[in-house]
C-alpha cells in the first residue's frame, strides 16, 4: 500500500548524498543510474525496463527536453517533485512534466521493477491527439502521480510491453502506433486510481529547492538580451537572503557537491544547449553564459569538458566526449 512518509534519513543520521544526473558518467558500476545523452541523441519516443537501467538516488535539476511516464511494478522510494514529497511503492505511475525538478531516494537497496516511457516535446506537438488527451486530463500538471488499482496496472504494463516489442519492430509507422499506446495508458491511469497525498518537504530541502529553481529560471532564460548575471554562490545566497556558507552547507548535505560546482556544471550544460541548438557565435554565446570575451569562455568549456566549444559543436554524441 502507498502511504506518505517525510525523507528517511540514512543510517549515520545524515540524509543520503544524491547524484546530480548530469554529473554521472556514461560507464558506472552495477546499480548505479546510465544517463545516456537523451538531450542530444535524435529520438522521438522510447520505452525502457526500470531493471535494466538501474536506478540510484537522483536529483534533476536541469531542464530536459522530454515527458516522461514512470510505471512502478515493485521497490520503494521517496519521490520529491516541485515542492511536494511523496513515498512510491508498487502499483504506482508518474507523469514527470520537462520542467520539473525531480528527486529521487530508494527506500530499499534492490532495484525496483518497472517501465518507462519518454517522449520529446516535439513528439508531443506531432500528434495533437495526445496532447489534447494530456491538456484535458491535466496528465504531467495536476496529475502527477496516481496509484492504480490491480486490474489497471496489469493492463498498463501489457500496454507497455507492447509498446517496447513495437520499438523493437522499427518502421515507419511504429511512433505513429507508439502514441495510441501512450493514449490508451492515459485513459487506462484514470481508471479506479487513488491520488497520492501530498506531504510537507522539509525545510532544508525548501532551501535546497529554491536553489536549483532560481538556477534553473537564471539559465533557462538566458538569450542574447538577457545573459546569466548570477554566477557565485553569494550571488544566489543573497538573492534566496541566506548567509552563503549556510546555503552552501545546506546544498552539500543534499547533493554532496558545493554551490559552486553545480553552478559551473549548470553554466556548461546550458552551453552545450547553446552550442547544439542555435547558429550562434561563440562570442554570443560567451556573452549569454556570463563571460567578458570569448577566450575565457573557450578555456573554462575546454578545461572541464575536454574539448573546445567548436569541437563539441562539431560532434555533441561522440563517445569520447562526456556529458
């Protein structure tokens, strides 16, 4: 049964460090969570086994660029979205919006069971069918997390299972039949589910959130007429008003990274965004990332990513660039 707890402190009494998505690499240990470079790889829609790909404690607190369905058949877990705490066990979906900030934390060592299902923004607005089902029934905003009954969680994960074989078949026509599976699931989600309760973050995690929140509004928003003036962590501890060592402290209790690091990480990711997604210079874009001139940008973007800014922009999936 589904019930609602607030974050389980590990054993030594200090909340488990959680991975940042973006910092994990593309070869880990057994039982760790394989980011693969969903940002950058040209896909429309993909189903894959929770089993498979693991699943460690994470926190995403960068923009993606896709929807996606978490159905749970087994585990537990702690699955903070926004602002809002739940506690996740079997029988349970998700509709995970691109721009939410998620967190995850696994209840027990084993990997739980399950399927998900991603999709680009781009898919979504290919098949106004979809989205009209998804705007409707609030699927991703109101709807969040539903806790399904017996008979509808085995018909959803055959839905699923159906739609991994038609991944598998290829053709031109499997992403048409892959979004009336994705309909079917919506519809299926609705019926005899329960809402789960909503519980109370606390207030550190408060903190920890408003963070990554304020971080993400500064990058995602960054353009040409509007660069990223927010670059420290005094910068973002006086504009959340909190004494920068305290947020600083707050942030590595969660995360196990300072301030500072997750700044740089998020300043190159919104780089690579840049780099990938639009004709500009890399002058414009040194100017939209926050540096003075473009030397700087180059040598700071090659001396953590391994390559420069027009290699990367050259060739963004190579294996050996990591990211």
């Amino acid at each position: 049964m589904a019930f609602l707890m607030k974050t389980r402190p590990h054993r030594s009494g200090d909340p488990q460090p959680i991975t940042m998505v973006y910092d994990i690499p593309s070869i880990l240990p057994p039982g760790t969570t394989p980011v693969s470079r969903l940002y950058y790889e040209n896909w429309n829609i993909k189903v894959v086994d929770r089993e498979k790909t693991g699943c460690d404690n994470y926190l995403t607190p960068n923009r993606r660029d896709f929807y996606k369905i978490m159905f749970m058949t087994s585990g537990t877990g702690f699955k903070t979205m926004g602002k809002d705490n739940y506690f996740i066990d079997e029988r349970t979906i998700l509709f995970l919006h691109p721009n939410e900030i998620v967190c995850w934390r696994n209840a027990t060592p084993k990997v739980g069971g399950g399927i998900f299902c991603m999709f680009k923004k781009r898919y979504l607005a290919q098949h106004p069918s979809l989205k009209l089902i998804i705007d409707r029934y609030k699927f991703f905003t109101e709807k969040k997390i539903l806790r399904l009954s017996e008979e509808s969680s085995r018909m959803i994960h055959r839905l699923l299972t159906q739609m991994k074989a038609e991944a598998a078949s290829g053709g031109e026509l499997a992403e048409e039949a892959m979004q009336a599976y994705v309909q079917l699931i919506l519809v299926e989600s609705l019926k005899g589910t329960d809402y789960e309760p909503v519980g109370e973050i606390t207030n550190d995690y408060r903190h920890v959130y408003n963070f990554f929140e304020l971080l993400e509004k500064e990058t995602n928003l960054a353009n040409l007429d509007n660069p990223i003036r927010l670059r420290s962590a005094k910068d973002y501890a006086e504009k959340l008003n909190l004494n920068p060592s305290y947020l600083n402290g707050l942030v590595k209790k969660h995360t196990g990274q300072p301030v500072s690091t997750l700044i740089k990480n998020r300043l190159l990711e919104e780089s690579k965004a840049l780099l990938v997604q639009t004709n500009w210079t890399l002058q414009e874009i040194s100017r939209i990332i926050g540096f003075a001139d473009q030397p700087n940008f180059s040598q700071f973007f090659k001396k953590y990513v391994g390559v420069t800014p027009n290699e990367f922009r050259r060739s963004p999936i190579s294996p050996d660039y990591e990211g």
